[in-house]
C-alpha cells in the first residue's frame, strides 16, 4: 500500500499549482488582476509563477533522486546495537545475513543401535584433496547426540533436503531425548548401504558416508568445529553432470535462510573458470 502511493506521490505535487491557477483565477474574475494590463500586475504574477514551477522542479528532482534504484537504502548497525538486539531478533538476523546455506541431515547410530538424524546448515566442503568437509556443532555438545554418536562410531552420513523432505527434515532439529530418534517422530525413513554403520535419510538425491577425523574448539564462543573425511558419495544418476558438477536444482535440493527459511534456488548459468586477463573493467561514468 505504502509502495503503491510512494509511485503517485508526483501527482501530489500538482497540488500548489493548481492552488495557484486558482487563485490567479480569482484575482482576475474578481479584482480585474491582469485586465487592466498594469505593468505591476505582470511582475508579478511571472515572478509567482516562475517561483512555482522552479519550486515543483525542484520537489520533483529531489522525489527522483530519492526514488532512485540504484541508490540502496542501506539501515546500519554498530556492534553495541548488535549486542543490544533482543536474543530472537539476534539469532535471525545474524543466521540468515550471510546468505544461503545448504540444508543437510546427519544420521547417526548410538552403539546401542540408536538412530539419530538432526538438520545442519554449517556443513560446508574443506578441500577437495582430500575431500573433507566441516560443520559446527553449538555449544554444549554434550547435550548433542549427533556428536555423541559421531565420538562412539566415528561414522555419520550427510543427506541433502529435498523441498518435499523440508517439513520433515526441520522437525529433525526439534530437542529429543537420546532414547527417542527422530525416524520415529518423522515421516524420515534410514536406509542402509555399503555395510555403513550410520542411516542415511531415504529419498535424498545425495548422500555422503563421512568419517570423523578431528575436532577444533572455537574458544571464542564454545562451538566444535568437526573435520571428517568423505568415503562414500551417493549422487542421483540425473544430477551428476560429465565433468562432475552435480545439478543441484534436478533434485530439488533446498537452501536455508536462516534457521527456518527454505529456498529453492534457481540455477542461472555457469561460468568459465575464471583467469585474471578476462578481467573486463567497468566503464565509471
Ligand atoms: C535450519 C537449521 C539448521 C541447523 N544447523 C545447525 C548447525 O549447523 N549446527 C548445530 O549444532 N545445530 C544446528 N541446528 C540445530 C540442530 O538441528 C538441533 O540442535 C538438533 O536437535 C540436534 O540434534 P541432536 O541433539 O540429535 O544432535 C540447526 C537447526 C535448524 C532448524
């Protein structure tokens, strides 16, 4: 509603030159203003209206330059303002402005056999060679049975959410008791492959069978850092392209904004690998 008037607010400007026609009208019908071809009476009445018309001039490049695209309308935040959000206003904004993250379920076995999956949005590849990957566990890991699986097995799979998997795969991070797994309170299915001790989520177009390798604790604020290894790699025939890019949007694989917004990213292009003498410099106007 407010958009909708900011793009007739020019309309509004009309407003004191139709006051002005007006009142000239008046002048003239009434006290004979113009009529009698005084010299004075035409002074003024092209002073007045070439005041108006620079003034709504002026009104007008000032609404255009505000108006804008270009120009973002940027709001600021200092660290003490940060720190001064309530704790639901800090978690979201924080969580969701660095951008997408990929949305991913751990499976895990107790070695009682207790299955465990949970959702993960810090899972993130660390090199290639060897292929690892890392993800962040919140403080208190000891209250986490991902990582107390991960500690006893030191085996865990990372399953990609697909969009029909969402609802399901976000009720994973809801806090169950150790003896209860979250297969059991969703409508997420394990499945097992190549003798691997941990589930994997059934239905995900990618799945990884990782092995622990090492822990890092971030001292600034109580997180673990988990290394591990990839062995396995399951890919759906459909999304592994020739040269080994996987098309991520085949499988409808989702990405999260936040801690409870799920994307569906649309795949624009692909790029050439980039090389510093393709640089092509922007024209500054
Ligand atoms: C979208 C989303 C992303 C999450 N990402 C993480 C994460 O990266 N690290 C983490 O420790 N917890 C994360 N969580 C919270 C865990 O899913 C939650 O703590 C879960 O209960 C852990 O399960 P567990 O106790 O069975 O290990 C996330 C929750 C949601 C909803």
């Amino acid at each position: 509603m407010k958009e909708k008037f900011k793009k007739f607010r020019f309309i509004v400007l009309l407003i004191p030159l139709g006051l002005f026609i007006r009142f000239v009208d008046q002048k003239v019908i009434q006290d004979d203003f113009l009529s009698t071809n005084a010299i004075e009476d035409h002074y003024i009445f092209i002073v007045s209206l070439v005041v108006i018309v620079m003034g709504l001039l002026a009104a007008i490049f000032y609404f255009d330059k505000q108006s804008d695209s270009s120009e973002l309308k940027m709001q600021h935040f200092d660290i003490d303002e940060i720190q001064g959000f309530s704790k639901l206003y800090r978690i979201n904004l924080i969580n969701s402005i660095t951008g997408y993250k990929s949305a991913n379920m751990i499976g895990t076995k107790s070695s009682l056999g207790k299955e465990n999956v949970a959702i993960f949005s810090s899972i993130t590849h660390l090199g290639s060679n060897p292929a690892l990957i890392h993800f962040t566990l919140r403080p208190n890991i000891v209250a986490s049975d991902t990582y107390n699986n991960i500690k006893e097995n030191k085996v865990f799979t990372v399953n990609n959410v697909t969009l029909n998997q969402v609802e399901q795969a976000h009720h994973s991070s809801a806090k169950y008791d150790e003896n209860i797994s979250e297969f059991d309170q969703t409508l997420l299915e394990p499945e097992y492959r190549v003798d691997w001790h941990a589930p994997f989520v059934k239905g995900s177009p990618i799945a990884l069978g990782c092995s622990y390798l090492n822990e890092y604790e971030i001292k600034e604020n109580g997180c673990v850092l988990i290394i591990a290894v990839i062995e396995h790699i399951f890919v759906e025939d459909e999304l592994l392209q020739k040269d080994g890019w996987v098309k991520l949007e085949s499988g409808e694989v989702v990405a999260i904004n936040g801690l409870d917004g799920y994307a569906l990213p649309k795949l624009k292009k692909r790029l050439e690998y980039a090389r510093p003498n393709e640089i092509r410099r922007k024209a500054k106007s």
